[in-house]
C-alpha cells in the first residue's frame, strides 16, 4: 500500500534542539538517497505525544515512551549514522508498503 502523500517523520529528542536537529538532517539525507518524499520535523517527547507522524527516528530512552505514536519507530544511537539510518528506514518502510 503506497502512500499517496508525503511521508510525516518525527526527529525527536528529549527537549527538541540540538541532537533532533541533526537527526533531522541526516533523516533528510538518507530519505533522499531512498528517493522517498518526506516531511522531516523535529520536536521533543512532549510535543511529539500530540502529533501523528507516520514514522518517529530517536534514541530508544525517548522511543519509548513514544512507541504507540506512530506504525514505524525507529531507534538510533548514532545521529550522523545516515548509511545506518537508511538501511533501517529500507527495511521499515519496505515492511509497510512504503517503498518498494
């Protein structure tokens, strides 16, 4: 099941600022690598909790807390890990019929 619009993506980290940011621009890079339209924003735990994303990116002590937000999570450990991260993100957005 494709998705006929952008896709929502949440960086989150635990205040919103620095280390969301950089996830932020390395979601960006590695989506378009995957050659997927995206929305990238980033926010914290808090804000994040009203919104609804399609696929949350964070570091799993943030991540959980917010596991139900959205049908793809993602955990990272390394923010400027894209080679990572968009391995992660073929394999997740694979799985939901996001990308084929």
């Amino acid at each position: 099941m494709a998705l006929d619009r952008q896709l929502e993506i949440l960086a989150v980290c635990g205040v919103g600022m620095g280390s969301s940011l950089m996830l932020k621009m390395t979601a960006e890079d590695a989506l378009r690598s995957l050659g997927v339209e995206a929305r990238v924003e980033n926010t914290d735990v808090s804000t994040a909790r009203g919104m609804s994303p399609d696929v949350v990116i964070g570091q799993g002590m943030h991540t959980s807390e917010i596991a139900d937000l959205a049908p793809v999570v993602i955990t990272v450990s390394d923010f400027l890990d894209k080679e990572g991260l968009e391995a992660q993100l073929r394999e997740r957005l694979t799985e939901q019929g996001w990308l084929s």
